[in-house]
C-alpha cells in the first residue's frame, strides 16, 4: 500500500497551547526580550570608545639606569625597601626603592660570569642557648641582613648588609658550596635560589639542573656585640697594591679571594626530587625551564612584617609547579632543632663543656630525604601560582581559566575553587590577605575577596575593540593599589578595594625639567630627562615598599649564524676585521637596563590634587562615589562627544522662527488689544461658512473697488464710505469666522492700495480721494 507524504511547516504541525499558557508564554518570551536588550545594552557601553580614553596618565616617580641586562630581580616579600638585582656583567645590586638608587655592589663572580639568582633574607633570629641553671640568656641583637647571590658556577655567595655612617657595604658572610656539574652541562647549575629565616639560620633552597632540590643551613654569623662605627685598618693599602689585587681578583675570582676566611657550608641538610611532578607515571617529567618553586612560611597576622621576628618551630613549606603538569607537589622542611650537647657525656664532662658560639653551625654528617606532604592533581596544567604575604594562603591558576586557593595556616589542604576566566591565568598577585588579583589571556582582570571566597569585580584590562593580552600584575601591601601589564607593554593603574581602574601609567617621563643653579631659585636651567629608547620595553613588574617598581630593557639580541666564507687572503680579513670595528657601537648603547619606580604617594596626589594631608588615609576612606567625582577626567572620546552634541537642541529652522516671530507679535497685540483674538482658527462647519462668506466679501471689495475706479464719484460709493460705524462693525461680525483678527479687511484694503498706487494720474487720483474719505471716516 503506498501513502502519500505531504510536506507540512513545523511551526503549523505543532499543537498550540490552550489558551491560559500561550499568554504566559508570551509574556515570558517578552520579558527575556527585554532582559536581553538590556544585556546587549549594557555590552556595547563596556566596548564602546568611552571606555578607557577619559582616564587620566600618570608617569614615573624616578628611574635609575643599570649597566648591562638585568639577568634576574629580586624584592623582599615583607615590606621593606631593599630590592636586590643581578646582571649580565657580574654584579649583584642592592637598591633602596625609596630613595631610587642603588647603594651597594659586589662582583662575587670572575669577570664575564652573569649572576643568575639573588635573593635577600632578613626575618632570620638567633637561637636561646640554655646556659644553665639561674643564667639569663644575654640579649641578642637581631642577625644581619644577608643578600645571596649564585652564578654559572656552583657556589653561593652571602653578604651581610652592614649600614655604616658613610653608606652601605656588602661584607662576605658564607660560601655554600654544590656538587661539580658534569661536563657536559652548558646551563647553570643554579636554576632557582629561595631563602628563607628561621630561628637558628637560614634556609637555602636550590633547584638545580638535574631537577632535584637540595636545602642548605646557612650560619647567621657571630652577633656584632660591640659598636664598629670607627673601625681603623691596621695597615694602608697602597694605589699599586690595590692595583694588583684587583688584577689578581680578575683572573682568579673575586668571590674565591672574598670569602677564602668565611664559613663554608658544603651538605645539605635535605633532599628531594621532583619525580611526581609527571602528571602521571607514564608521562615524562616536565623539562627543567617550566617548573617553579615556592617557598614560604605561614605566620601571623602581626607577625608577618618586623624585623628579627620568625618563623619558631612553624615549618617551612616549599611547593612546586610546572607550566607542563597539572600536579602540585607540598613538601614541609622542618624547623632546626635547638642547640644540644653531644649525648653520652657525664655529668662532669657535660659542665666542662663550653657554650656554642651563637651564629656558628657545622656540616650535617648525613642528608635527610623528604618525601612530599601532600599532591594536587588541578583541572588543568598550572600557568600561575602566588602566595599571601603572610604565608596563609597559596593560590593556583591553571591554563585553561581554573583558580584554586590551597589553606596553608592549619596544614596544605585545598580550600575552594573560584570562578576563574576563560582563558589561561597568566599572573596572580595578593593584596595582603584580604584581595587576590588575577589577569588572564581572555584579557580581563580579577578581583576576589578572601574573606568570602567570592569575585568582587571583574574589567577588561585595555579597552576594546581589540584588547590585549594580560601578562603581568602586582598589589602593594600598604594602599589598595595594583598594577597589570599587557602585551603591548602598556600599564594599568586598579584599585583593589572599590574595584575600579583608576588612571594608565607610562614609563616615559616628561622632555625637560627646570632644575635651580647652584641653590639660585631665581635662575633655573633646562635639563633634559632621560628617555627610554623605542625597544626598551617594560619586561618584569614588582612591588616595593613604596609603589612599584618596572624593569624596562630591550630583547636580547639574536644570535647570528656563522659564515662559511672565509677571506682570501690576510687583506681582506684586516678589511672585514676593520668594517666590523666601525659598525659596532658605542659600548654605553651596548647593553643597559631601566628601573622605572612609581611611588604610590606622588601617584595619589597627581591623580587626586584636591587631597591634601595624609593622601593614603584620606585615599582609603574614600567611597567609589567620591573616588569618581576626585578623579580629573581627561579628554572626551567620540562617543562622549557624540553624545555631548546629541543632548544640545537643534538650531531652529528658519520657517519656524518665522512663525514663532508671528506668534509673538500677534502676543504683544493681544496684550495691548485684550479684545484681539490670538488663536488660529478651528476647523468646524460654522468657520468653513464665515471663511466662505468672507471670501465671498473680499470678492465683491475688490469688484467694488474696480467700480470705484470706474465711476468715480459717483453717490453708492459715497453711501458705502460713509456707513454708520456700528453697522459696518455688525457686519463684519457676520462673516468673520472664529478666532480671526477682527482687522482681516483693513489688510485687505492695504493690498488694494499697494496695487492702485503708482500707476497713472487717474490712480494718483483715486489714492488721493481714498485718503479724504479716511480723514472723514475718522472725523465721525
């Protein structure tokens, strides 16, 4: 049997609803209309052009030019001023942030070796040596701080940071020695270098390139119990002398002549590899560039800032990541345990025993392994990690948006998952412990409470239509500010407590300055600013004590292919030899570094003049209201001007002023004249007859009027001219329509005089005879 198929619209097939819920239904579809009307609405006005362009720009505080490229950085988590830096040429820097200059150098490695790692310790304290019975211990002075510094070479350097009346020095404090690379190693041996104070020394922690961790105990030093302001040397050293050992250091090391009378520290007290950082056991482990380490200990609220104050018998966590792995790895290191006296001794051995010198530690005979406390596996490969300054809290972003938060306070347990982006998290910055700051590749930037665990605000980082990349950011500890930088180099200034962008910052200063002559106010001559070149771009963003600090430097250079070439004879190789000295360039433009600082005060009050006083305070207790209405607005976009015009009115058209000129002439008439209609007439059957009749009349005036001039003199023209005034006026009454001005016929009789007028004497005459009859008309 064969059926027929018919083709039937769905839309008609479809049963339609009875008739109580197709009116919900339409209802509900208008209302999600409407909501998504307001939702495109609300869109457009975040990528429209008045998003960004009415912030104000804000420039650097000062800069401070660094020879050769800055290999690494480092600055102190807990809110000090002291930011350490190593370079291309050998140097290790000691900067203060708050002065903008570098006040201590040091060359720990022979001329041509870069140094790698630095790192700077300071929250170190000396053990309580029980002394016996009755005995108070004596009273310490906190141990100096340490900068560390490590190269291609495998030893550590330690300096102690000695503030003298006459500035500052970096004084050998110990050598810590790794284990000789193989010979087939061309990378540092060193690729990472953490630090970290505890009570009786300090924590080395080194990844090295074998992808295995080792610790270190680093003596504090013997305690300076006495004052060495006005230390003498014993003996002078001479110019040639100086010469001479300067040549000696050259060749030799500077570091191996330094600290020849230092301690030296050769075995570690813990070891650990990084196997089960693979994502899984079949899966390779991630290559040595892609792996990071935390390392960090959870204090206090009060306790995370003073100098001398640490961690007790806290232990200290290290976590480890990689950018190939979605594992995180936990590993505790425990605190040092106190000072002791070798066991097996009797009571009489054990008095005749002297106290440990304090600051002074031996060798372990043995190196410990730590297994790892606890392991993560995330949603996703691990693109950012960042930890609170206190050490309580351990976020994890990984490179698909995911953002987990791991509560280190009451041991490593994963605490929540937040809301991430929608691409991977590039960067990831803590407000002291209150707000966590994340940007992303999906180009937005955001903020979220620690305290609820919630997102507080969320904004593109660049303005659209095209935004870029986020790559960096960092939160100060003492004001609610952050800055992101982006893939174009550009920096945003956020504030972290109301959720909004405050202003754009550059990292080119103004083109001149006026600076006084010699203390004169009055004179003042024009200096010119350093200003970065076009390829020096800001590559690193960190925070100081006072603002922010950006290290600003160009790409390195790439490395060109040998030739195969050679010269023909030794001419041309003098030649080229030649060529080649010219083309090179001056050895100041060679290699150079900036550092760009943005202090946070002088950032405030450049955005907000009309703060005065304690601006920080004043800043913090503003509202977001207040904080919009503060804020100078620069110049309009397109689309503010846009709408600027769009609100004014129109000029008016010049048929309508003429109109609106009539309507206030017949206004004025009608207050002088209460009796003058000022309305225009309406149109109804009775006024449709009057206007009819009044045409009609105008008609037979003007037929009149051609009698007159016909017949001049005659007794029906005399008759109509001198027309009782009250019968005249009733009959105008009976053919003017409603609301028309009573004087319609005296314009009428105008027109007619305007067009008998100068015509020939005979309408010379006629003129003549109508304003006769006008002076006796107004003589009645």
């Amino acid at each position: 049997m064969a059926f027929n198929w018919e083709k039937v619209n769905p839309d008609g097939a479809i049963d339609p609803l009875p008739l109580p819920y197709c009116i919900i239904d339409e209802v509900i579809e208008d209302i999600i209309e409407a909501t998504g009307e307001q939702v495109d609405v609300i869109e457009k006005r975040k990528r429209s052009a008045e998003y960004e362009f009415s912030l104000p720009q804000a420039g650097p505080s000062s800069f401070v030019q660094v020879p050769g490229r800055i290999a690494c950085a480092f600055v102190e988590p807990r809110g000090t001023a002291r930011m350490a830096l190593g370079t291309s040429q050998g140097e290790a820097l000691l900067v203060d942030t708050r002065k903008g200059e570098v006040v201590a150098h040091a060359h720990p490695f022979p001329e041509g070796e870069p140094v790698t790692c630095v790192s700077i310790c300071s929250e170190a304290a000396y053990q309580e040596v029980f002394a016996g019975p009755g005995i108070d211990p004596p009273a310490l002075p906190p141990p100096k701080i340490k900068l560390f510094a490590a190269g291609v070479s495998p030893t550590i350097f330690a300096y102690d940071i000695h503030k003298e009346a006459y500035g500052v020095l970096l004084k050998p404090s110990c050598a810590i020695h790794l284990p000789a690379p193989a010979e087939s190693e061309e990378r540092p041996m060193i690729e990472q270098l953490h630090t970290r104070g505890v009570c009786g020394g300090i924590w080395v922690v080194c990844l090295l390139s074998d992808r295995t961790v080792r610790v270190y105990l680093a003596p504090l030093g013997v305690p300076d119990l006495q004052d060495e302001e006005n230390v003498v040397l014993d003996a002078p050293i001479a110019e040639g002398d100086e010469d001479e050992e300067e040549e000696e250091a050259g060749e030799t090391g500077a570091g191996q002549e330094e600290f020849a009378q230092a301690m030296q520290v050769n075995t570690p007290m813990y070891n650990f590899a990084l196997t089960q950082l693979a994502p899984s056991r079949s899966l390779p482990m991630p290559e040595l560039d892609t792996i990071t380490l935390t390392v960090f200990s959870p204090r206090p609220r009060d306790g995370a800032y003073g100098s001398g104050i640490s961690a007790g018998q806290v232990p200290t966590l290290c976590f480890s990541s990689s950018l190939e792995s979605n594992a995180v790895l936990a590993h505790a290191i425990p605190s040092p345990g106190p000072v002791t006296a070798p066991a097996g001794l009797e009571l009489d051995e054990l008095l005749m025993q002297a106290v440990p010198a304090h600051g002074v530690l031996t060798d372990p005979e043995t190196t410990c392994q730590l297994q790892p406390r606890r392991r993560w596996c995330l949603p996703a490969k691990t693109s950012a990690v960042a930890v609170a300054p206190n050490g309580g809290i351990f976020a994890v972003g990984g490179s698909q948006g995911s953002l987990a938060l791991v509560n280190t306070a009451a041991g490593p347990s994963l605490r929540t998952m937040l809301p991430g982006h929608y691409g991977a998290i590039n960067a990831l910055a803590f407000h002291r412990d209150r707000v966590l700051v994340s940007v992303g590749a999906d180009c937005w930037v955001h903020q979220y409470c620690m305290q609820t665990d919630t997102l507080l605000a969320r904004h593109l980082a660049s303005a659209p239509p095209e935004p870029t990349t986020v790559l960096g950011a960092a939160a100060c500890q003492t004001i609610s500010l952050a800055v992101t930088l982006d893939g174009e180099g550009s920096l945003r200034l956020w504030d972290t407590k109301r959720g909004c962008k405050i202003a754009k910052m550059t990292c080119l200063g103004p083109g001149e300055v006026k600076e006084p002559v010699h203390g004169e106010e009055e004179q003042a001559t024009i200096k010119p600013v350093v200003t970065l070149e076009q390829d020096e771009t800001p590559k690193l963003l960190l925070t100081t004590a006072s603002g922010f600090c950006v290290i600003c430097m160009s790409d390195p250079p790439e490395p060109e292919e040998p030739e195969n070439t050679e010269p023909a004879d030794a001419e041309a190789e003098d030649a080229e030899a030649q060529e080649g000295d010219a083309k090179e360039p001056p050895p100041e433009a060679q290699d150079r570094s900036w550092l760009v600082f943005f202090d946070q005060v002088s950032l405030l009050k450049k955005l907000f003049p009309t703060l005065k006083g304690d601006v920080a305070k004043l800043f913090e207790a503003l509202s977001k209201e207040d904080l919009l209405k503060l804020q100078p607005q620069g110049e309009p976009s397109t689309m503010e001007k846009a709408q600027l015009l769009g609100q004014r009115k129109p000029p008016p058209d010049p048929s309508a002023r003429a109109q609106a000129a009539d309507k206030t002439r017949l206004a004025s008439r009608s207050r002088s004249k209460p009796g003058m209609a000022t309305q225009i007439a309406k149109l109804t059957a009775e006024n449709l007859r009057k206007f009819a009749a009044a045409q009609a009349a105008q008609e037979a005036a003007a037929g009149g009027a051609k009698k007159v001039a016909s017949s001049f003199g005659s007794g029906a023209f005399m008759r109509s001219a001198t027309m009782n005034t009250a019968d005249r006026q009733k009959a105008e009454e009976a053919i003017t329509p409603h609301c028309v001005p009573k004087n319609w016929q005296v314009n009428v009789r105008k027109q007619l005089r305007k067009g008998l007028s100068g015509k020939d004497t005979r309408q010379t005459k006629i003129q003549k005879r109508l304003d006769q009859l006008k002076k006796e008309v107004g003589g009645e």
